[in-house]
C-alpha cells in the first residue's frame, strides 16, 4: 500500500501491517512504481531525481509561400537520397508530397538514389505513393536505385534512367528486427515478394520484373509486340535474366524491356523528354526536408546512443538480479580412472570391520573383529586394478532461495527500468519519424512486460504458504543472514514461546542475547531444562510480543497474552509475561497486542537470534 502527498511517500510493504510502515522524503526517490497484483506498472510516481525528458526533434524547416500557379510548367523536385528508413522516410514524403498539393506542380521529380534499406519503411512508402499517385504525376528520376528502393520506384507510373543506373536487386530481406529462423525468413520474403508485385501494378509495370528483381528462380526474356516491348516468362532473343541469378538492370536495359519510360541525366534532359521544355521549379519542402534530413539524423543517432547506454545498463542490472540466474543447479561428473591392466598396484592394508548385529536379520558368515579369514597374520590385502568409474555430483550455486524474493523484486524494479527506456526511445522514434523503430521496440517492450510479470508472480517461490489471512508484522531486530516462517496447525494459535539464551560479544561486551525463540502450539509436560518456557494460562493465547534488540541481535522479549474464548480473541482482558532474557536498550518495540490471534513467527536468524516478527490474523469485522 502507498500513500502519497507532495512532500512524502508513506510505503506499508506488501504482505505487513501498520506498523510497518516507513515515510520517505520525495526528494531522496528517483522513481516509486505503483503496479498492480501481477507487477503490471500502473504508475510512475517519479521523486525529484528524475531522468532527463526526451528532447524535442529537430524542427522542420519552414516551407515557402504557397504562389498562384502559372501558365508555364513547373517541377517539384523531392529527393530521395540515401538509405530507406534513416533518409528516405515515409511521413517525411508525405510531408512533402501534400506540399505539393497544396502547389499543384505540373510534375513531382522524386529524384532517387539509393542502395536500399529497411523493408518495413519501403512498404509504408509505398503505401504514402499510392494515395498521392491519385493526386498528382509522379515522375521517378533514378540514379542507383537498388533493393527496398527499387521497389519504391515501381509504384511510380513514369520512370526515367540516368545514363549510369542500375535498377534492381532487392533479394536481401533487409529487416529492422533480429535474426529470423529459415521458415519466418521465408515467409517474410513471400510477403515482400506480394508487395513488390502490388507496387509494380500500382505503377503499370510488369509484375515479373518485380518478382525477378526477389526472386532468382525467374527466367524472363523481353519480344516487341504492336511497337512496344512486352516481358515474358522463359527464354527467348532478348534474354532479361536466367534462372540463378536476380535482375538488376542496366539503364539501358530498362527502357529497352519497356520498365523506364526514357533516360534523362538531370532535370533539363527530363523535361525535355516529358516534353515540357523551359519548364521552372516550384519551390516547397521537398528540397528544404530533404536537406534538413542529415542533420537529424545525426541528433536522433546522439539521443539514441544515450538512451542506449542507460538501457545497457539498466538490462545488465536486470540480468544480474534475476533470481534464476543467482540460484542454479549445475551437475558434474567426477571420472576415476583407474589402473589400466599389466601396471603392478601396490597393496592395500587391511582394516578389519566389526560385525554389527541387526535385529532380525541373520548375518551368517560375517567374521568378527580380528584378522580377515584366509590371510592369517597379513596385515595386507592382495592388490587388484581399479575399475574406471563415474559419479554424478548435483552442486547448487549462488545465491541462496532465502534471497528469491529479494532479487525477484530488485529484477522487477530494474525491469521497469529498462521499459521506461524503451518508452523514450519509441518516444524519440516517434518524434523524428523512424516508426518501424517504434514497432520494433513495441515488440521487444512487450516481450520483456511479460518476463517482468512472471518474475514478480514466482516472487515467492521459496517463502512459506502463510495461514490464511495471516499478516506479518515487521521484524525487529538486526540484519541476519537466513529468513525463516514457522506456523502450527491451521487455525491454531499461539500458547507461548520457548526461549533458548546464550552470551554473544555485543558491543565488545559479553552480554545475553537469545539464541533462539521457539513458538508453542501445545504445552510440554516436561521441557528441557536448558530452556525457558514462557506458556498461557488457561483461556489465554499469544497476543503480541514486546522485543529488546541492540541492533544486531534480539536480547529480551516480553510475551503479551490475551483472552482466548470460543476461537475469538478477547481483546479487552490482557496480562504479559516477565522480561525473558535481559533488556536494557530502554527502547522496546510491540508487535501485535491489537487484538489479532498470532498463529506463527517469522525473522531472521545468525549466531543468534537477530530479529524476530509475528504472523497474525486480524479479527474478522462485524
């Protein structure tokens, strides 16, 4: 439970009563994570020590005043220069190209030059293409104009070639995501194959071309038919590409199987060609976008290495407090060679065993102590080889399952940690455009949700099953090293405590301490002598404890004892016990006495006893 002002945070740990309770100062907390019953993260109260806010992108440039169209023709030219998805993105065409309309253009140059990229961005592109295609004429310039980007340029209903293109090649699955096993790769590459066909029909291209451009099992061959240049599968004079090898076409070899409409080496010989001769540019955001590009690009990519070094970091904090990675079971084999045969072994000495005597089992023929029969007076047995053997050996390593739920909830805190990077980063993807970075990392922050749920649901895998409706109190005392939760029969409460003392040096000083504080569910007709039994009276159980510590060790406790009748607590009529052991801290701590029926203890323990708290299970409201 979490309580909150705007100064403090008041914190009851999970699974404590009241007393528990701690009240931090906001300005001493970086993050406090509010989650629900399965460690889903509801909110992040951050305190004053937050992390820095995601920076604001570079802003666009500011487009130039929209002009009254004239009666000359005009170009708009939008570059597409460099790679597809760092460069070359989708909302940063459509940007320009709804420019565009606003300018009316009478053709939109996309001047291309690239090798390629992301897959996921060339589909979006693609998609951006075919909603503008119905509004304007999209003229596609191309220079190199390779794999994702060749596929682009098929949506284009015109193509024109530079003397030194190459058009083509786009085989490789270039991803955004990890490596993929053979059949997912597979499958994507049988999605993007339907993507390049959708986008060569879009742009009145032969599909083929598209599929050989994929796939190097396509045979295709080029015959004019009614003047113009028509693609066919298989052989034929004018050969495209063989069987083995993907289709990248020279420039030549696109206006020649009719792909390019003509070749243009810059914008004068293009509007010549589309016969728009002193035609003048349109200025908008095409260039000034595509000119700005660089430079965010480089800001995302600083912003991106920041945010990258933290959730490095933050995972290895995670990896590292990852209860299944601190306790393992790791087996080995121990291997005894033995002699090999023909090598003297020197003989053993003979030590005799005595016979002892089980009952109802006959031992016939075991000697007794003494000389074994048939070497009388050899102290020495004869030597014989050794047989090679194996044995397993199970060895546990790390840290010890007392600390599983500790290292389950350090693993859950870095985990949220480690997601909240993920959040900025798909925050700073969104912001400068790269949105298959934001579904990539989507994914992965979805992956790792559920890893951090399954860490906290197993957090207490090793603690004890608490009685139903049992609370622990907190637990008084110092540090420890092992945990413990002792119960008794189910609905059975407590009659008293056996106390075990003994001398620890504390403070320097030898002083007494308890060794160990036994909860009792029945009365001992006859207690060991070394023990104080501290038992209720009839009618009376275990109501709460009084505990002295110094701080490393438990010293004294007081047993507070209340009526007990028909199953119920009687809160009113209470007595306790006498000091046991030797208090002198003048600073004792009470747990329970609020009328709760205490049905166990739990604690820590060391050399001694160190701390100490109590299960209990409130009284049921009327």
């Amino acid at each position: 439970m979490l309580r909150s002002s705007p100064a403090d945070i008041t914190f009851i740990p999970d699974g404590y009563d009241a007393s528990a309770t701690q009240t931090m100062n906001r300005s001493t907390l970086t993050h406090v994570f509010v989650t629900d019953e399965h460690g889903g993260l509801i909110k992040d109260d951050v305190g004053v020590a937050t992390q820095p806010a995601v920076p604001v992108a570079v802003a666009d440039p500011v487009a130039p005043p929209v002009l009254p169209v004239g009666k000359s023709p005009t170009y708009y030219v939008i570059p597409l220069h460099g790679a597809v998805g760092e460069t070359i993105l989708a909302n940063v065409l459509e940007k320009s190209l709804a420019d565009a309309v606003k300018r009316q253009p009478t053709v939109v140059v996309l001047d291309i030059d690239s090798p390629g990229g992301l897959v996921e961005e060339a589909k979006q592109i693609i998609t951006v293409l075919h909603k503008y295609n119905k509004k304007l004429r999209i003229v596609a310039l191309t220079g190199q104009d390779l794999s994702a980007a060749a596929i682009l340029t098929l949506s284009a209903k015109e193509i024109y070639v530079k003397s030194s293109s190459t058009i083509g090649a786009a085989t490789s699955y270039v991803s955004s995501n990890m490596t993929m096993s053979g059949k997912l790769e597979e499958k994507m590459q049988s999605a993007w194959r339907a993507v390049a066909r959708n986008s060569a029909e879009e742009g009145g291209h032969e599909p083929m071309l598209a599929d050989a451009m994929i796939d190097n099992d396509q045979e295709l061959h080029w015959e004019t038919v009614n003047g113009k240049p028509v693609v066919k599968d298989g052989k034929g004079d004018h050969m495209i590409c063989r069987k083995g090898k993907v289709l990248t076409l020279s420039s030549h070899e696109a206006v020649d199987c009719g792909l390019a409409s003509g070749d243009a080496d810059d914008i004068d010989e293009l509007g010549k060609a589309l016969k728009l001769d002193n035609w003048t540019e349109m200025k908008g955001l095409g260039t000034l976008l595509a000119e700005a590009l660089p430079k965010r690009v480089e800001a995302y990519k600083a912003e991106m290495d920041r945010i990258g070094v933290r959730f490095v970091q933050d995972l290895e904090a995670a990896v590292k407090a990852d209860p299944t990675q601190q306790v393992t079971t790791v087996s080995r084999v121990i291997t005894t060679p033995g002699t090999p045969a023909g090598v003297p072994v020197a003989p053993r000495p003979y030590i005799p065993q005595p016979y002892i005597p089980q009952p109802g089992i006959p031992q016939p023929g075991i000697p007794r102590p003494g000389i074994r029969p048939g070497y009388p007076g050899n102290p020495m047995m004869p030597a014989q080889p050794v047989q090679p053997s194996q044995q397993i050996v199970t060895e546990t390593r790390g840290t010890s399952p007392a600390a599983w739920k500790g290292d389950s909830i350090a693993c859950v805190v870095a985990l949220f940690k480690v997601e909240g990077d993920l959040n900025e980063v798909m925050a700073l993807s969104g912001a400068y455009g790269h949105t298959n970075d934001t579904e990539m990392v989507k994914d992965l922050r979805e992956k790792l949700g559920v890893i951090r749920g399954t860490v906290y649901d197993n957090r207490n895998k090793y603690l004890p099953v608490l009685p139903t409706g049992a609370l622990r109190t907190q637990e008084v005392g110092g540090p420890g090293t092992v945990g413990y939760v002792t119960t008794g029969p189910a609905g059975k409460p407590m009659l008293g405590f056996q106390c075990t003392l003994n001398t620890a040096p504390t403070g320097g000083t030898p002083k007494p301490v308890i060794a160990k504080l036994a909860p009792l569910f029945s009365v001992e007709a006859n207690p060991p002598a070394e023990v104080v039994n501290v038992v209720a009276k009839d009618g009376y159980a275990v109501g709460g404890l009084i505990v002295d510590t110094d701080g490393k060790y438990v010293v004294a406790v007081k047993v507070i004892f209340v009526g007990y009748k028909n199953g119920h607590v009687v809160k009113s009529d209470t007595y306790t016990s006498d000091w046991v052991g030797t208090a002198d801290t003048n600073k004792p701590v009470t747990l329970g006495g609020n009328g709760e029926m205490v049905v166990g203890t739990c604690g820590r323990n060391a050399a001694n006893l160190a701390a100490i708290g109590l299960l209990v299970v409130p009284e049921a409201k009327k």
